[in-house]
C-alpha cells in the first residue's frame, strides 16, 4: 500500500496494509490457524492457504511490511538465527567456502564451528575493518557466501558494503549484510549491491523487548525461492502472533529510533568525558575512526554505543548506582539497557567493556542518570 514517495514515519505505520475493509479493523487480528479449510478444491486451488508452515497470511503481511522497507522480497523466521542459519544453508554447501565476520555476533561463529564443519562447508573469519581490503585484494575468489555484519556487534565497526559487494560480484560470491542493528530505515544494504540483507528484527525492527523474530529480505529470485524452500523444509517461520505483533511494532520504528539516535548522541558526549571511561565508540560520532563512511552509508543514527569501564567491578557499582540503566542482554529496545559482554564469553573484549543501548526515555533524564552513576566510579 504504501507509496513511493512517502517517508520513513508514514511508510513504518502503513507499509503491508491490505486495502481498507469498512466495518474492519484498522490492523487485522492474526490468523491462528495453522491447517484450512480445503473443501472440495485441490490444496492451494485458487491461491487459496493450506497448511501454515508454507503459507500463512499473518506472516505475508509482516513480511510485505519489511519487504517495503527493505526494498526486496522478504520471509521471515521463529528468530534472527534461524533467518541466519537459512542465508548459510541455503546458500552453501559441502565444499563452499564462507567468510564470516570475526567481530561479529558471535553466536554466528557457534554456528560456523559447531555445524557448518559437519556439513562440509570450509569457514574464513574476517574482521569487519579488514573486508574491504581483502576483497580488494581477490581475498573473495572461490568464495561462495560472505557475511558482513554492519556496524558490527558489539565493537560497532562499519565496512563499505558498496565495495565489498562489488568484488564479490566480480568473484561470483554472494554477499549477505546483518543489518540488525541499523535496521531498514538507517541502512539499505539491498541498494548498495548486497543479495540479502538479514537481521534479528527481536532488537530494534520490533522494539519493545517481547519477541522473538527474524527475516531476510533479497531482490533476487532464484535466492528468495532457495531461502523459502530451506525455510519450508526446516519448519523455522514464526508463529502468527509474533508476525502480528511485530507489524504492529514497527509501526513506532521511526519514532522510536529517532528518541534512540538523539538519546545516543548525548550518551557519547557523557561517556567520552567521563575520566572512568575510555574507548567510546559511536559510528555518528565526529571523532569516531566510522564517522566517515557511517555518514556516507546509512541513513540515520542508531541508539547503541559501546565503551569500556576499567573492569567487571566498576560495570557492577556503574549498575547500582543507576535507576533507568537495567542490566540486560539484547538492544534495540525502548528500555535502555547495559550489556556487559564479556560475561557470555563469546567476544575478544575485555572484562569491563560494556554496550549501551539507548532507549526511548526522556534524555535529559537519561543524561542525568548515567552522570550520577558515572560519578559514583569517580
């Protein structure tokens, strides 16, 4: 439904909406069924949905709502991991190559060493500042997937996805970009000649810290039918309340990340003069080693920025300190949150490195929280 020419805020409350029905509601409810009825017709005779594991018409609403953000066709998972798992196994197999970011997420790099080995599929890790040299230098020959995740959690690195998708066009690899925690209106790696473009929509896409979901998004059809073929046959499409509910959550997005970007700004500038800090980064910032390309390739701040207090001790008396910064995994939410990361294990960061995720309160409260809670490492 949406028109062309609209904006982020418009396009983010009415993209996927079917015509209006008088008497209707604005957004209709979920569709809970998971066989129909088939009557005396054929299964799927007239277009006409049979079992919901392939087709459901809750998930073709939230997927036609992402899609138009995106720019592409989309489908979408029980999770951000499973829209992960499929862009892999779909795309690779026994003797294909990868190339995997090394700062990314790391549950990504569990998947590549724990399952992606069994099947026979070769795995490379590449930091994300290191990509754009290593396609440059033919590093993408006989590669089949490369998987970019930017800007990159938890360090918050951003790679040139224009450049890089060149060289693996060139190659014949397919480029897959994590967009989760720019989402579709702050980067569309779709424009900038990725093949899919992935994300845990659990984060900021939906929002509010109370589901579970995935998707990914492509302007290639061949790819779209693979990745919906493998998603089919795993049985990983979410449940069509949670397709339900994350529509209606995106309704806020562009709202929602403009408080984010505008509460991060402030937190950056605290967090840089705090002298308990050091190695804030925030791909907005001016001083930031990101600033550049951020600016040149995405649309829009994003709420999260990382630093380092001086050790685990100091993130525990920064928590207690605190009332509006909660101690909890995850981001993107309209909660603000601290994550210290290296608690999980995954990460090379150190013990006091934390990731801060600016939710959507009233800045200058949030502002002030994190000064009092700063002071008290003084």
């Amino acid at each position: 439904m949406s028109g062309p020419a609209w904006g982020d805020g418009t396009r983010s409350v009415r993209a996927g909406e079917l015509p209006a029905v008088p008497g209707a509601p604005l957004r209709p409810s979920p569709v809970f069924a998971a066989p129909f009825h088939l009557a005396d017709q054929p299964p799927r005779a007239g277009g006409a949905d049979a079992y919901a594991r392939t087709e459901q018409p809750t998930l073709r609403n939230f997927e036609a709502a992402v899609g138009e953000l995106d720019r592409g066709r989309c489908l979408s998972f029980a999770t951000g991991m499973a829209a992960l798992t499929a862009v892999v196994m779909a795309c690779a197999g026994a003797g294909d190559r990868v190339l995997l970011p090394a700062d990314g997420y790391y549950t990504t790099r569990l998947l590549a060493a724990e399952e992606l080995s069994r099947f026979g599929v070769e795995v490379g890790y590449v930091a994300t500042l290191d990509i754009e040299r290593v396609a440059a230098e033919g590093g993408l020959d006989g590669v089949r997937l490369v998987l970019l995740e930017t800007p990159s959690n938890p360090q918050l690195d951003v790679c040139d996805i224009a450049a890089v998708a060149r060289a693996a066009r060139a190659s014949g690899a397919v480029v897959a970009v994590d967009n989760t925690t720019a989402t579709p209106l702050g980067q569309r790696p779709l424009g900038l000649g990725a093949h899919l473009t992935v994300a845990s929509d659990t984060k900021a896409l939906t929002g509010h810290s109370d589901l579970l979901l995935g998707h990914v998004s492509t302007a290639d059809d061949e790819l779209f039918a693979r990745l919906q073929s493998w998603r089919n046959h795993s049985g990983s499409t979410p449940g069509p309340f949670e397709a339900w509910l994350g529509h209606r959550s995106m309704s806020t997005l562009d709202l929602r990340l403009a408080r984010q970007g505008a509460n991060a700004a402030e937190v950056a500038e605290v967090l840089a003069a705090s002298p308990a800090v050091r190695g804030v980064r925030w791909p907005w910032r001016p001083e930031d080693p990101s600033f550049a390309l951020a600016s040149r390739q995405m649309l829009r701040p994003n709420g999260v920025v990382s630093a380092e207090l001086v050790d685990e001790a100091a993130v525990g008396r920064f928590l207690a300190a605190s009332r509006l910064w909660t101690a909890a995994t995850s981001f993107g939410g309209v909660h603000s949150t601290v994550d210290r990361r290296a608690q999980w294990g995954g990460d090379a960061v150190a013990p006091g490195f934390v990731r801060f995720s600016c939710g959507i309160e009233d800045t200058d409260d949030l502002v002030a929280d994190l000064s009092a809670a700063l002071d008290a490492l003084s």
